[in-house]
C-alpha cells in the first residue's frame, strides 16, 4: 500500500528552513528545562537560536522539576541568566530558592 501524498509531503518538509524567529518562538514555548537540558543539543542552527540572549529576555522557572533534572534549579537559573547577557527584563522563581540564587539574580541584572 502506497503512502498517502500529504503524508510524503510532510516527510520533505526541512524545519530548518523556518526562519530564524519563528524557531525562537517554538522554542520559548517548550520551556527553560527543555532548551538548556535538549533543545540546544538538536543541532547547529537550535543551538545559536538558544545562546541568542533575546531568548532569554524573559525566564519562567516554574517548569523546572524538582527530581529528575540534570542541572539543579540554582545552576538552570544561572545559566538562564548568563545567556541573557543583562537583557532580562523578567524572571519568575516559584519554587524553594534560596537567598543566593536572588542575589545572583540582582547582580546580573543591567538596568
């Protein structure tokens, strides 16, 4: 049985000849855990896309587990924080963090 055209179709499709900004936003919406722990492994063009500083303008640390996780939360917000290379304009810390985390936060910050 030969396969449906629509379905050879999607199969030529090359997702990286999506533009470069269209890329960031389907990232951003994966989450802080998955760009630093897969994502930015994927390949050449995702891993330049996730180092852009503009990514990490806003960071959302809800998403981060608390087991499981290669990187601790303090280590996931400090490379979050780094990459944004004092762009960021806001950071969301729900979980147990402590005081140094904050200050780390603080001192990065680029007003």
């Amino acid at each position: 049985m030969m396969p449906s055209t629509s379905i050879l179709k999607q199969e030529e499709r090359n997702w990286l000849d999506l533009p470069s900004d269209v890329t960031a936003d389907i990232l951003k919406r994966i989450g802080m855990v998955d760009i630093l722990e897969n994502a930015q492994k994927v390949c050449t063009a995702w891993r330049k896309i996730c180092k852009d500083p503009a990514m990490w303008r806003v960071i959302d640390m809800n998403d981060i587990p608390v087991l499981g996780a290669k990187l601790s939360c303090f280590e996931m917000c400090k490379h979050a924080v780094d990459r944004s290379q004092g762009q960021l304009v806001d950071i969301t810390i729900v979980s147990a963090s402590d005081a140094n985390l904050h200050l780390y936060v603080a001192d990065r910050y680029v007003s």
